[in-house]
C-alpha cells in the first residue's frame, strides 16, 4: 500500500500544520454555525427547547474534507434534503446556500482535512405542534478536525475487533426509517458498550431475524468467493458503501446488495465497515475468531486504495479556497 | 364531576395569577437549571457538543408540580435513576440536590401549577469514548406551566380522537429499552403525522405483533367488562400507569398488566391515555369509530376523580415553599 502511505505522510504533515495554527485561529480545532453566526466549536450552543434536542426530532448528514476539497458533498446534501422530506422538515436555507457556508466555515477554520455535519432540527415549537406546518426547522452546522472511527496504524496494519451483538438489535425499518440519517442511537450505543464488554471495539447489530444491518456509524461489506455482499435493508444507505460499490464495480468486481444472513460473517473471506470518518476498515477479529486468516484481505486494501484515490478525483470533489 | 369541576376552576384563577407575575418575574413563563445557574426558559441552551445532543444519548424524568405540590417527586427520581443505570450513566448531583433544585425552581418561578423535566446526557466526550467511564454526565432541569396532552375541556365532554398506528410500530424492547423513559421519538413521531394525516390528534403504536404498546408520551389503559387492561411490554412503566393502576385497586376493580392485543381496543368497553403532563385523557373515537358508545365512561371517570384527588394527598406529594 505504497500510495496509501504517501497519502497518509501528507496527511500527518497537515495535521502537524493545523495545530500550529490554532495558536491563532480559534476556529482550527473545530468551527460552528448557530444562528447566523460562525464560532468556536467548544464554544457552540443551541436551544434547549429546539425538539431536535427535546425530542431528537432531526436529521443530519456528514460530508468530509480531505485534503482541502470536499468529498461527494452533492450527495451529502441531497441525502440531507431527501431524509428532511421523509421527515416532513425542509431545508431553512437553499442548498446553494448550504454549500457556500460550508465552504466558508471549512476556509476560515483553516482546517484541511475536516469532518463537517448539518442538523436539520424541527425547531422551537411546542410538543403538541410538532406535526404544524407552523414549525420553522432549525439548521445547525459545524465542523471539526477529520475523524478516524479506527485508528489510522489499526486500519493498516492488524485490523480492528468486532463483535455481533447479541443483547441488542438493530432498531426495525418499521420503527425509524434507517436511510433518514438519524441521532437515535439507543440501540448502536448498547452495541457498542456489548462490543466493550466482550473486548472488542465495534458491534454489529442484526435485524433480530438474522440478519446483518450495521453498527454505530458505520455499514457492513463482506467479500466471499471474489463477491461483495452489503444488506440493502434496515441499514443507512451510505454514501462510503457506495463509494465502495463503486470502487467494487471499477475492480470488476461481483457486488450483491441484499439480505445478509449473518453466519455469512463467520465463514466470508474478508470482512470490513466503512463510513465517512475513516474509510475502509478492515475487521480481522469477529467475536474473538479470526476473520479468514486474521490478515487484512487483498480484495479490502485494493478498495481502500482505490478509495482514497477517489479524494483526488475532481469528478467527486470540490476544493476550498484558504 | 363536581369535584373535578372545583379543582380546575381554581386552576383557572392560579393560571390567571402567573399570568400577571410574568410581568415581573422572568422564570414565570419557564425557568432551566444549565451549567449550576438559574436562566429563564427560552434563553437556556445547551452545547451542541453534548451527546445527549449529538446522539440523544440521555435519559430524562418528568415529574409535576400541581397546586404548589410535586406529585410522587420521588418516584420519578427513582425512575430516573433506574434509566441511568441501565444506561451506564449516573446522577451527577445527589438526588437530595436535585430534589432541592428542583424545588427552588419552581419557587422561584412562581408556578403554582408546571411540569418538570430532568435530563441526564452522557456529557461532551468523543463519540468513539461514549462508553469509557470518563464520561462526565450532564444534567439540564427545566420547568413550564403545566402542559395538557389532551384540552382539558376535550378531556370533560367529548374525549379525543385516536388511530392505531398503520405506518409505524413502537421500536421493539430489544432495540432500545422503552422503560429507560427516553427522547428517540422517531417513530413516535411518525405516529403524529398519521394521526394527523387521519383525521385524529392521539397514535396508539403497535409492537409490530398485534399488540398495543403505548403512544407519544403515554401509556394506554382499556376497560372492558369492568377489568383494566395495560400493556406491560414494549412501553413505559409510566408513574401516572401506575397512578390509575393504584386507583383502580382502590375502587376494587380487577387489574391485568400483560399483552394487550390490538383488536381488544376496538370492541372494548372504555378506552383511555395517561401521562403526568394531562392525566387520564378518554378516548371516545378511534380509527373514525366511537368507542363503546362515544362517551366518556363511567369506569374512566371515576379514576380521573380520584387520580385529582391524589395530588391533594401528603403521601404523594411535596409542599414547595414560595
């Protein structure tokens, strides 16, 4: 993975960079957008009574910056705007708008590689209204510096440990709409204190019906027999799984996104998560066994190379101006 | 209902008190506890760091306060307690201080008549360390003039309107807990908008079996040939549950907390909600149809008679000093 280091040594410069800088910008450790006004992330506050925090009557997305261009933030953002239409919300300011703040909040922090977030909240209104169209949604945004969800050295080198969780599964389609990007993580937060308990760091929960959905923050791909297999149900719709089907169908690869029966986790060839905050993480340690060999598999570091290469792409970027 | 008629008449006359101290005093409209500090209501915000807000990673409590007394105060403190457990979070301040806080605040407030609410958040931590024992939780305290579910005069003559959810089921216990009183109201919410969609203003969910749970913010009670009939699965174990539970042991009716299945609700005798903010609130039409006959029943009543008279007895209530 020679390309990979080279991509990673920029990257350690650049982060060596911003924390020089923060000893004069006070928005380089993290920036947000509250009310019309941009501050220091530690510094940012919201309403109390706004029933994205009263009742987490929200949605949100999470675009990244790498390298000072922002990945895929069209997608991001009509993710965004097709999970507030779901949830009745609407979008307070134009897309266009949206894009432009982001932009500026990313330029003024200074911050080049970031992972940045916009909550649409149904606002301040009361309990008993919430279903008015008297309701005016709130918009909050900030950004702070990118997010690794496995450690850079784990990710290369051993991979990471996962568990399938079995005290609790992943809350039903029926319930909350997985493809609404949500907050409501009662269930992924009992997955991931299950995943602790048991010495591992991810969970990954099931349908309760046996099958894969996804853990905290993360989706699901397996590779078995030079096959990709990712559940297309009671899942997020991610935009990193579909990077990865991407890169999937670049490499020739046969892809299938469908019921994945979780014993598939126990006998695939190669196992890993993926999500915006890190990429392609390899899982090389399932409930204490190790995954095929318990190595990092080809056909995941191919991808995870092609992965990255996709951030250098202008097809799927879009560069900030400092 | 003469005596009902007594209690809220002089409710009237408390409200229209408040209502001329809010010229003086800022917390009469609401007041919040935030970060050791009392601030009025709408001015109080929270950081948008914390993961009760970032993932609603939280649980909260909400006891009332009626004619200057908390009802069963320490109950919902109890409860409380019992939430952050199961949730690995603790009461960051004794329960004494918080009982004590929260009789100050409504002293200071001058409501005579509010609702209370307690909020335990995981705190501000990196999300990948929600589960480490470094947490430093939160807790943010409210109060506002007490809140009707249901109009209290839709409560008295014509009952309200109710659907059985048929878009959306409650999130099954195995997901997330639902006696760990929590704010992922996401497929509560759902259940608004059919109701609304339908013509009606109450959801009743389903667990997705054909059988009642509960609904946004409230448990559902039947009567049906003079027995009482509340889910004990898949909802809250909710204090004023439990209130009309002790009432109508004393009014020597026959009581049976087990599955209630869906169809029950349509052939029943008598059909009720209940939640602190509101009571026992009949529902005499559901999916478009009268309950029994439309009116309110004479079991229903009877336990709302004595649920008002409960809030005047010293055994479940705490005087605040104003």
């Amino acid at each position: 993975m020679a390309s990979l280091d080279a991509v990673f040594s920029a990257y350690e410069s650049r982060v060596a960079e911003l924390e020089a800088r923060a000893a004069t910008n006070p928005f380089a450790r993290g920036i947000a957008w509250v009310d019309g006004e941009f501050v220091p992330l530690h510094q940012a506050r919201v309403p109390l009574l706004d029933q994205g925090f009263l009742h987490c009557d929200l949605t949100y997305d999470a675009p990244a910056v790498w390298d000072g261009r922002f990945f895929r933030l069209d997608d991001h953002i009509s993710r965004l705007e097709a999970s507030c239409a779901k949830l009745r919300l609407r979008l307070p300011i134009p897309r266009e708008d949206m894009k432009r703040l982001l932009v500026e909040m990313i330029s003024r922090s200074e911050m080049r590689d970031a992972l940045a977030q916009m909550m649409v909240t149904r606002g301040i209104i009361d309990t008993r209204q919430m279903t008015s169209d008297k309701a005016v949604n709130n918009l909050y945004m900030f950004a702070k510096p990118y997010v690794w969800a496995m450690r850079r050295d784990v990710q290369q080198t051993t991979g990471g440990s996962a568990v399938v969780a079995r005290t609790v599964r992943r809350v039903p389609p029926g319930a909350m709409d997985p493809t609404v990007k949500n907050l409501q993580w009662g269930d992924l937060v009992r997955g991931m204190f299950e995943a602790q308990d048991r010495g591992a760091t991810y969970a990954l929960l099931t349908d309760g019906d046996g099958n894969l959905t996804e853990g905290p923050g993360f989706n699901v791909v397996l590779v078995d027999g030079g096959v990709i297999y990712t559940p297309d149900r009671g899942c997020l719709m991610g935009v990193t799984r579909d990077s990865v089907l991407r890169v999937a169908k670049g490499l020739g690869l046969e892809m299938r996104c469908e019921f994945v029966p979780v014993d598939m986790a126990y006998r695939c060839d190669e196992l890993f998560i993926c999500t915006t905050a890190g990429g392609v993480m390899p899982i090389t340690t399932l409930d204490g066994q190790a995954v095929a060999g318990g190595e990092i598999g080809p056909v995941t570091k191919s991808i995870m190379d092609e992965y990255w290469a996709m951030h250098y792409d202008d097809t799927h970027t879009l560069e900030v101006k400092y």
